[in-house]
C-alpha cells in the first residue's frame, strides 16, 4: 500500500478495529462511550467513510489492547487516510454533483488489483473507452453540467493512464455484451471507428483479453465489476449504477459472481473473431 491510496488505508484500519471490537465483545456504541465518541463514528471508521484522527485510534487501540507493531501499523494508516488522493481533483468542481462517496475505493483497488474482471452487457467498459465514445455516452445519459461531464473524461482517461503504466500489468478480463458493439453503429463514423480501434489495439497488444458476448448468457441482468486486491483482501463486485454504487464482499455471493462471468465467459469470442 502507498499514501496515495487514502480509502484502501481507510478501509484496512476500520476493518482491523472492527475486528477487535468484536473479538472484546462490544458494540460500537459501547466502544464509541468508552472513548467519549458516538456509535455513528465508530460505525463510519470501520466501514472507512472519514479519516481518523491518530489520537482516537490509539484510544481504540487501548481500549481492544493493540500493542506493538499492530499499534505503530493501525496508526500509520490513521495517518496515510488523511492524504489526499490521486482521484480527489477530479471531484471537485461542482462537489455535490460530481461526488461519489463510495467509488474512491473501487478507483484506488483498481490501481493495484492482481486481476480484474469486467462484465458490460450495454456499453464498452470504462477501462477501454475512447474520450469520443465517452462523450456519445454522456450526450445520452441525464444532463449535467459541462464542467462536471468534462471532469468525468478527465477522470476516465487518468484511470486508463495509470493503468496500463503499471508493470507488471493485471490480469485483466473484459466481457461485452454485443449490444454494445450494435450501439456502435448508430455513433458517427469517426467515434465508432475510433472505439473499435483501441478495443483491437487494447488485444492485440495483450494488454488484457476481450471477448464478446454472442448468446443468451447468466450475467444478462446486469454489468459488474471482479476486483482482485492481492495480500490479505479478499476480492470483492463493485457495480456502479445512477442512484450510487454498491459493494459486495460475502464470500458466497462474490463466488455466485465468478461463477457467473465464467459461464458468460463460455458464450463469448475473442473481439478479434467477432469483428472480422
């Protein structure tokens, strides 16, 4: 983990003081009033929705008798939470529109993820989008401000960057549902051209594995996204939708969901194949 990935240092510290406080037998409301702090605080520490300061996570620590290395690790992470992260320019402008409280930790996992997967069944997924298509997409979706759709590019196109910079690279898988390729057709010709363009540059230089989907499949009900974190995290589905995102890491139903892009996987062809 490095300081520039603030969320994921908030997510590893809340996890572990949540699994102390459990394993002394305590709410977060006892815990929250054995330190003079609410039970809503303890709860947005844990699930790694606002920095902490170092001061309550070495009270937290007292309390659950953390010592030695685990403190001084608890604690740098208190510390790493608070730095500004690589994504945080990008909302910015026009905060109470362009923010989205939960999708740093997807951003800051996707940069040092072992393996994504990504399932879309209507659109190119983000990791492969020309600024063009993006843009096609976005006269369509609802409105909002140029400033904000032009912060949004910005974004995607910094995502993709530091991406495809790491080395070594992920393992990375894409499924596309072939409606998104018919969609295509109804684009103007140069932003069509373009996006078929970089799906072929993106495979032929094996950056990751495209496939199409070309049958009735078991992820027909919507796109998700696999994460891999490596080390201890375990991987977790991570699904964007207009009304927020939504975060999945039961064991079972991440299982239900590698199942399902396996079989999707098995009714689909390399996008080469498809498009010749």
């Amino acid at each position: 983990m490095t300081a520039s990935q603030p969320t994921i240092a908030r997510r590893s510290l809340g996890r572990a003081l949540e699994r102390h406080r459990e394993s002394n037998g305590l709410t977060r409301a006892q815990a929250g009033r054995e330190i003079g702090y609410s039970g809503q605080t303890i709860q947005r520490i844990e699930e790694g929705t606002q920095a902490t300061r170092s001061m309550v996570v070495e009270k937290l620590c007292e309390l659950y008798c953390i010592k030695g290395a685990e403190l001084s690790h608890l604690t740098t992470l208190a510390v790493r939470g608070k730095e500004r992260g690589w994504w945080e320019p990008y909302f910015d402008i026009g905060a109470e529109k362009t923010s989205r409280p939960k999708i740093p930790l997807f951003l800051e996992t996707e940069q040092v993820a072992l393996q994504i997967r990504v399932l879309e069944t209507e659109v190119i997924p983000g990791l492969l989008q020309t600024p063009e298509y993006l843009r096609e997409l976005q006269d369509a979706y609802l409105e909002m401000p140029d400033e904000v759709a032009e912060s949004w590019r910005a974004l995607r196109t910094h995502r993709q960057k530091l991406l495809y910079n790491r080395s070594p690279l992920p393992e990375i898988q894409f499924l596309i549902g072939r409606a998104a390729i018919d969609y295509l057709g109804e684009m103007p010709p140069e932003v069509r051209e373009g996006q078929l363009n970089r799906l072929r540059e993106v495979a032929a230089r094996g950056s990751a594995e495209i496939k199409i989907i070309t049958r009735v499949h078991a992820a027909a009900s919507g796109a998700f996204n696999l994460l891999y974190p490596g080390d201890e995290t375990p991987p977790f589905v991570f699904m964007d939708a207009a009304d927020g995102c939504r975060y999945i890491e039961q064991p079972q139903l991440v299982s239900m969901y590698e199942q399902t892009f396996s079989s999707a996987c098995d009714r689909s062809v390399p996008v080469e194949e498809y498009l010749r």
